[in-house]
C-alpha cells in the first residue's frame, strides 16, 4: 500500500511538472560551471484575476488596468558548494540591452524573456543558467497553500497603494493576497512614534523586502514534508509558472533539493540615481564596488 501511494505521488508530482509552460531561452542560456543562477522573475500579468477582488490593489499595483505585462521583480538565486547568494536586478537599471538599445532594462522584459535574459549578462555582466517566472496571481496561491509566510515587523506598516495593511509590530503571518502588497509595496510607511513615516531608502528598501520575503518562501516550500501538502504547491504553481525549455526533471529535483534549508546571502549590486538627457530617473552602476558583487555570481 505505502508503495503505491509513493508512486502515485511520484506520478502526481511528475504530471505536475509536465503541466508547467516552458519558454524557449536554451540557446541564450549560460553554459553551467561551479555554481548555477537562476533568473526568478515576478511577473505582473494579472490574467485570471478578478480587479473587483478584496484588496485588488495588491495585485493591480497604482492605478493598472490589468492590462499588458512587465517584470516586476527579478531576483538572481546562485546555488553552488562554496554557498548560496541572492541579488535584486533593479528595475530602474539603465544598461545596454540585448537589441543594442540603451534604456531600463525592466523594458527588456516587453521583447520576452530571451531578450531580459541577454540583458542582465551582457548589460550587468551576471550569466543566466536556468530561467523561472511566475505570475501574482500564482505567487499569491504558493504562499496560501503554506498557509502563510510569517515577517517580523519592527513597526506597524502599511501601504495604501498596494494594499498591505499591518496593524501590530512583531511576527506577522501574511497571507497570499498581503504577501502580494508587501512584496510589491512601493509607498512602503511605518508608525513610528505615532506618526506614518515613509521609508526612507526608497527602492532599495523594496528590494530588501523581497529579499527577506523570498527567503521566508523558499523555506516554507523546503521545510514541507507532507505530501498533500507538496502536491497542493505543485497544483498551485502548475498553471502560472514559466521555466526555461532546458530545465529537466533531474534540474527541477535539484533545485527543489537545494531549496531545503536554504538560507541565500543577501548581497546587493551598488547603484547610484542619476537623470538621463531625457530627464528619465535611472540607476546607474557603481564602479567598481558593483564588479566586486557580480564577480561573486560569474
């Protein structure tokens, strides 16, 4: 009986993975070597999602429509035996794109995911081994079948803009729509001293959040042993994730493998704001502070 059930999980969790939509990056694809990055990209397709839901702000960000997609959130996972490492590749990155152009390389996302995927290693100098995205509407479904995410707040928060709404300080189980506001909060306040005070460190602080956040994810999904439950993120996952065309069965399991217990550094790549001759408020890299990072991911 137990043999049975052990191999009608396998097939279960084996469907799932075939279920998965793959993208066609393998030829834009880093050869691997001692360690292997994964591109996670947040994508704000809202497609599947009901605009007249509670707290839709979450998901439809500052006055969106719905409509068109862009990628919100990019993040750099460096698995490897020397340790794991995580980055944000800001939004607001100018670089030279894959097309030659200079511009945001957020904006590189719209060419599709090869184009993001040649940007972030010819504009930033990071190689691309296996490329995952997945949509709001899937992100928020992930969290609630873990049954939540827990942050420690130092302070109450909020956001009015995406929605997140944080009454009390201290450990706070987020559930998928308020993980939503958090990861995506842009407006980002505290009451301190009773008063709101906005973060001061503005994009960099966001980027922080979604650092610790994906943190507290991935050990959610890796400390999971029951099997309903691991067939519940494997159904919640299934229909909004996107993975490169080369990612294999044994690639999957071994990312999976590794998500236990996985506690990544936090680093961030040095940047500094500046204007461009449109007027456009960038980021820039500072040299050559931001070699030094990079260099930890090639």
């Amino acid at each position: 009986m137990l043999v049975a059930l052990l191999v009608a999980f396998l097939l279960f969790m084996l469907w799932q993975f075939s279920r998965i939509e793959r993208v066609e990056v393998g030829d834009v694809l880093s050869p691997e070597g001692s360690g292997t990055n994964y591109l996670i990209v947040g994508s704000d397709s809202r497609e599947g999602f009901d605009p007249n839901a509670p707290n839709a702000g979450a998901v439809m960000g500052d006055g969106a429509d719905g409509s068109g997609q862009r990628s919100d959130t990019m993040l750099i996972l460096r698995t490897s035996d020397d340790g794991n490492l995580m980055t944000s590749v800001p939004r607001d990155l100018w670089v030279t794109r894959a097309d030659g152009s200079e511009g945001r390389i957020n904006a590189a996302y719209r060419d599709g995911p090869a184009s993001l995927i040649q940007s972030i290693q010819q504009g930033v100098g990071i190689p691309v081994h296996h490329y995952v995205e997945v949509d709001f509407v899937t992100f928020a479904g992930l969290v609630d079948s873990v049954g939540g995410v827990v942050i420690d707040f130092p302070y109450p928060a909020r956001d009015t803009h995406s929605g997140l709404d944080v009454p009390q300080a201290g450990p706070v189980t987020l559930d998928g729509t308020q993980a939503l506001a958090y990861v995506r909060s842009r407006h980002y306040e505290e009451l301190i001293d009773g008063n709101w005070v906005g973060d001061p460190t503005g994009d960099l602080g966001r980027v922080q959040r979604q650092q610790a956040f994906l943190r507290a994810v991935m050990g959610e999904v890796g400390s999971t042993k029951n099997p309903i439950e691991l067939m519940g993120i494997a159904s919640s996952l299934a229909d909004g994730l996107r993975i490169d065309d080369e990612m294999s069965t044994w690639d999957a399991l071994t990312f999976a493998r590794h998500m236990r217990g996985l506690d990544p550094e936090p680093v961030e790549i040095p940047t500094y704001g500046y204007r461009t001759s449109d007027g456009a408020a960038v980021l820039g890299l500072v040299e050559p502070d931001a070699d030094a990072v990079i260099a930890r991911f090639q």
